[in-house]
C-alpha cells in the first residue's frame, strides 16, 4: 500500500514518517482492499498543548474512509486516527461478510 504523508507548514522528520508509515501499513491486516493512504499532519491552535493534527484518508474500492484526531503529539495523534480507522475498517468488513 502507498502511503503518502504532508506536513502543512513543516517538514517531518524521518523518524515520524516511518512511525506514520509503520502505523498506516498494519491497516493492511485488517483489511486486504486497501488502495492507499494519505496522511496529513497540520498544527492546529498554537494557544493549546494539544495542537497537532493527524488527518487520515484510506483509499479503498467504493468508499475512503477518514479519520481526524488532535493530541498533544503527532504520534498519538496518528495513533487515535489510526485505532478510527481500524473500526471503521471493521464494520466496512462486515457489511460484505452478510
């Protein structure tokens, strides 16, 4: 799966693409039909701690489903985004499986 990541208004680091890459692949498990995925990781309002956006769009045949968390960082951030997308993936699965 591809998956591409943008950082609005800053460059992420190595080290958090490949914790974003590894958290989005697992998705894959869950679900085989996946097309790809895009991350985006924005800062939201500087006045509060918890500021950093994840944004997850996972391409898959017929719909995308989506996913946006704010946290304090962006990992948990993309974790939360990614735990929405794990059970949405979940009940996705289930509407085939009747």
């Amino acid at each position: 799966m591809k998956v591409s990541i943008n950082a609005v208004k800053f460059k992420a680091d190595k080290k958090l693409e490949e914790f974003i890459n590894d958290k989005v692949e697992k998705l894959s498990g869950v679900y085989d039909g996946i097309i790809g995925s895009e991350v985006i990781l924005k800062l939201g309002n500087v006045e509060t701690p918890e500021n950093k956006i994840a944004e997850i769009r996972l391409q898959i045949k017929g719909n995308d489903l989506f996913a946006k968390k704010q946290s304090k960082t962006f990992e948990e951030a993309t974790d939360t985004a990614v735990d929405a997308l794990r059970k949405q993936l979940d009940k996705h699965k289930g509407k085939f499986q009747k």
